[in-house]
C-alpha cells in the first residue's frame, strides 16, 4: 500500500470511528432523557440538555473532516458517496441529539408523575427505536445494505404503532390536563422522529454501498370488494404482473374466504396476468393490520362503510369500476383497473414504480 493510499484510509478510518462515538453520544442522551422523564429525574434531564453542546461541537468537527477529506484526497467515487453519505448521516445524529434536549425539556415541565399506561408505553417505543437506531449505525458503519434494507421495514413498523397509542391519549378512559397531555404527545412524536432518522441513516447506507440514492419503497394495498366480486382479485393480478417488486397488494371481502371464479381463471389464462394465490380474505381477519396498508381502495361502495377509522399514516380511496357481465365487460373491467393502479403508482413512486 502507498503512503497515499495508507493516508486516506488512516483519514477515513479517523472520520468512521468519529462518528460512531458521536452516535453513541446521541444514544446516551436519547436514553437518558427517556429516563429523566420517566423517572422525574431534574439533575438528568438539565445535565441532557447542557450535554447536548458537546454534540453540537462534534457535528460541526465532523463536517469539516468530510469536507477536508474530499478536498485533501478528491476520492473516487466509492469514497465520495460514502463522504456524502457520512455529512447526512451526521445531520440526522445531530437533530437526535435536538430531540433528547426536548424529551428533557418537556419533562421538566410535567406538573405529575405520568400515569402507568404512558410510562410503559413510553418506555417501550423508546427501547424500540433506540434499538434500530442502533442496528442502523452498526449498517452504515459495516456497509451492509442488506441489513439496511431489513431495519427500514422496522423502523416503518414504528408508524403503525403510533395510532394504537393515539387512541389511547386521546381516548375517553384517560384524562389528562392540557400540560401533560401535550408532554406526552410531544415526545411520542419525537421517538417516532428517531425512527424515522434511523430510516435515513438506513438510506444513506444504502447509497454508500449500492450508488442508489433511496431504498425503494414497496407499496401495500390492500382491495375490498363484494363477496362473489372478481374485481378485487383480477386488481391484484395486474398489480402483481405490473409492479412485482415495488408493490404488494392484497383483496379481502366482508365474509368467507373466496376463491376465483372459473371466469376469472380463464381470463387471467388469455391475458398471461398471474393466478396464484389470489384468494380472497375475510376483511375481518385483517381488521387489526389496516395501518400496514399505504392505501385500501374500496371497488364496491365508500371504504368507511369497511373501516370505520381509517389508520393516521394509511389512505383510503373509493373506485368506480364496471361489473364483467360478459367478454366486453371483462375487457373492460380490466382497462378500467389498469388505468386506476398504473395511475395511483406513478403518483406515488414516479419513475421508481417501474
């Protein structure tokens, strides 16, 4: 190895364990905060927010390393997208660090002790994404883009939970003043931003290692549609033959379990569209797993008539589509659910929906 090529890997090396130690940092004070408030613990929550000036002064170390790292080096273009990667990654740990100053802040300001259900749930979420936050930073700094990819589906999981935890702050059983009320919202808004930078840091593994800038999203849709209804189960068949990777999509109806119809086989069969495995759920069975979906779409009647209380971070959409009495009206059936799901993805991946 050159004297070149063993200083810019002393260089990188040196910027790599910076910021691993900065996260651990941020992990610390995240952690601390979560136990100041649960614990009313005042000399915690005040050494968390003034230890927070150090981070401040490490993010900004950290961006000039980078900085002088391209500029002493000028790198390939491995190295540079690992740099580029490295300046983000340290933005996302740096407004962690923010996020702890205001779980402290706010537990400051709690007139009481939070009642049980809170602390637990508190407690919990917080092991939760301080976990992937971890296992993010262990991605990032071992350049595994698999393990990246894996953590995201964890950290979106994190989403679904915050309905569950809604109901229960602003549900009738628990009453609680306008202060702590909004304490307690603040900081499951906050765990649930921690998530989400974890989901950033998983991103720009991702670009380190495979050049490409966002871990493509896969899309969940779910149909609902009448029971002896072919229209849900043929829309998962074009979705499944146009969008195999980006997308998953599911059926269900209010009722038994359906198999397809002998008409729809042998339609599938001429247009080449997929059969497999396209039978029809009960809609109750997935009454508890609404919030996986992006978007449920009802082909027979408005969605609420179907899901009472549509999940926060899910959309609900009603479509219009014609009933196969015939060889036209398949035909028809199909250009109509065509044009609707090659539509909604181009809307929501673009270019990335191919």
């Amino acid at each position: 190895m050159s004297h070149f090529e063993q200083r810019l890997e002393a260089d990188l090396n040196q910027i790599r364990d910076f910021v691993w130690n900065m996260g651990e940092d941020v992990e610390n004070a995240l952690r601390n905060a979560k136990r100041a408030l649960l614990t009313r613990d005042e000399k915690l929550a005040y050494a968390t927010v003034l230890g927070d000036n150090p981070i401040n002064r490490d993010s900004r170390t950290c961006d000039r390393m980078c900085h002088t790292f391209i500029a002493r080096h000028l790198p390939g273009a491995g190295h540079l997208r690992e740099m580029a990667a490295t300046i983000r990654v340290n933005v996302a740990l740096e407004r962690m660090g923010d996020y702890a100053v205001t779980i402290s802040r706010e537990s400051l300001q709690l007139p009481a002790e939070l009642p049980e259900i809170f602390t637990l749930q508190i407690d919990t979420l917080a092991d939760d994404v301080l976990q992937i936050l971890h296992d993010s930073r262990e991605a990032f700094r071992d350049d595994n883009a698999e393990a990246a990819r894996t953590l995201m589906q964890s950290a979106q999981r994190v989403e679904g939970k915050m309905d569950a935890i809604y109901d229960i702050l602003f549900g009738d059983e628990q009453r609680l003043d306008a202060r702590t009320a909004l304490t307690v919202f603040v900081v499951f808004n906050l765990l649930k931003r921690v998530a989400d930078q974890a989901k950033n840091i998983c991103d720009q593994t991702f670009y380190a290692v495979r050049g490409v800038a966002k871990i493509p999203k896969v899309y969940h849709f779910l149909f609902i549609d009448q029971p002896d209804s072919p229209a849900g189960q043929l829309a998962v068949a074009i979705g499944r033959k146009l969008y195999p990777t980006s997308a998953e999509f599911k059926v269900a109806i209010a009722g038994e379990a359906q198999e397809e119809s002998p008409s729809l086989t042998e339609f599938l069969e001429k247009t080449g569209l997929p059969g497999e495995e396209l039978v029809t759920e009960p809609l109750q069975r997935l009454e508890h797993d609404f919030s996986d979906y992006d978007v449920i779409i009802s082909l027979a009647g408005k969605t609420r008539e179907y899901v009472k209380q549509i999940p926060f971070h899910t959309s609900a959409l009603d479509w219009t589509v014609p009933s196969p009495d015939g060889p036209d009206e398949w035909e028809s059936l199909y250009r109509a659910l065509h044009a609707e799901i090659t539509g909604l993805m181009d809307l929501l991946a673009g270019e990335e929906a191919a």
